[in-house]
C-alpha cells in the first residue's frame, strides 16, 4: 500500500508543478508539443525536417531530453532554433520540474510553437504531463509493428501517431494492415500519417497539419 501511496503522490507532484508550468505557457501563447517514442525511431530527425520547412512562418523553441549527450540538441541547434538540453542521467522521463528550470532558459516572447522531445521510452514518459496542447508518438517500422498493443498508455494519449522509416518496409515484416487496425482499436480519435526522412514522404503533409493546429490555438 506505500507503494501505491508513493507512486500516487509522484504524479500529483508532477501535475500540480505542470499546472504552473502550463499557466505560463498560455500565457506566452505557446502551442506546445510532447514528442515521445522509443530509442532510434528517428524523431529527431522529423523534428529536424519540419524545423527547416517552418522556422521561417513560425518561432519554434525546442528542449531536448535524454539520458546523457548533447548531440540530439547539437542538431537541433544547427537548424537555428532556441534549443535547451535536459540530461537526466538514468531517468527514463522528463517531469514538471525539470520543464520549469528548461522554460527559464528560453525566451518565451519569441516563441510560438515549443517542441518538448522527451526521452525515448514508450512506458514512463506517457504518465508524466508536461503541459502539452499536444502529444505525437513516433514509430518506426524497424520496431515491428506490434508496438502499440504492447505499449498501448502511449497510443491512447496520442492525438497524432506518426509511423516513421517508412521507406524501410520492404525490408522489414512490419504489417501496416495490422498497424492501422491496431491504432484504431486503440485509438480511433489518433491522426496517423506515414513518413520518411529519407524520401520526404509525409513531412509536408505533417508540416501543414502542424500550422493549422498552431493557428486554431493562436487565431490572430
């Protein structure tokens, strides 16, 4: 039972820390994003293909989590965006507390969309909020496609899915049938859009929906 006591006063911890966290954010007209997967689905790199194709329509800021490194903020860095990187150095998740310390280090008057990359773990991160408007899962075919119904907390947070390394089902026995089917059972509100960072596939059509998300959030 203390157990259970712990765990529960965790996450209560959490969602009054984001709830702060969150009034501030509306407060500088953020659209913010939870961007969440497992390790190598390649969500860095989407999130490098749509900031080169909106950095110039919309200020975007990024804080990056991961367990130890710079190397995901490096990237984002050269794309000429703000960027803050969180290590947290074993923890498989980002919290409330540590998107109040990133948040002070980014200039929040010239920022329109913020890009919260969490750690790359499909169990933890889908029970912390972080004050999203927003959550996109990534998977990438290279993962199998059973996933979702092993992980299923993830899928059923998730407004958009996006099933990445598309390019890459050939040689892989990933079924997109079975996929499709399973996030509907799942999910059946969950956008789903396929895309490549090799080929470009889907990273206009994501870039658009992305614009039209921002827009109903912030109509001038």
């Amino acid at each position: 039972m203390s157990s259970v006591k712990v765990v529960t006063n965790i996450l209560k911890v959490n969602d009054e820390l984001t709830q702060e966290n969150k009034k501030l954010m509306n407060e500088k007209g953020l659209y913010v994003i939870n961007l969440m997967s497992s390790p190598g689905s390649g969500k860095t790199s989407i999130l490098e293909k749509v900031i080169a194709k909106l950095k110039d329509e919309v200020k975007i800021a990024v804080i990056e989590g991961d367990l130890y490194t710079t190397k995901d903020a490096e990237r984002i860095e050269a794309q000429g965006v703000q960027v803050v990187q969180i290590n947290t150095e074993g923890g498989c998740h980002l919290d409330g507390q540590m998107i109040r310390n990133a948040l002070s280090h980014l200039n929040l008057d010239e920022t329109n969309l913020l890009v919260i990359e969490n750690v790359g773990n499909l169990i933890c991160p889908a029970s912390f909020k972080l004050g999203e408007d927003l959550i996109i899962t990534v998977l990438s075919t290279t993962e199998g496609n059973d996933k979702p119904l092993k992980y299923p907390r993830m899928f059923e947070k998730s407004e958009f899915v996006i099933l990445n390394k598309v390019d890459l089902v050939p040689y892989t026995n990933f079924n997109k049938d079975e996929f499709h089917k399973d996030i509907r059972e799942i999910n059946p509100r969950a956008k789903v859009i396929e895309t490549s960072c090799v080929t470009g596939q889907g990273i206009d059509e994501l870039c658009s929906w992305l614009k039209e998300k921002i827009s109903i959030s912030n109509p001038v």
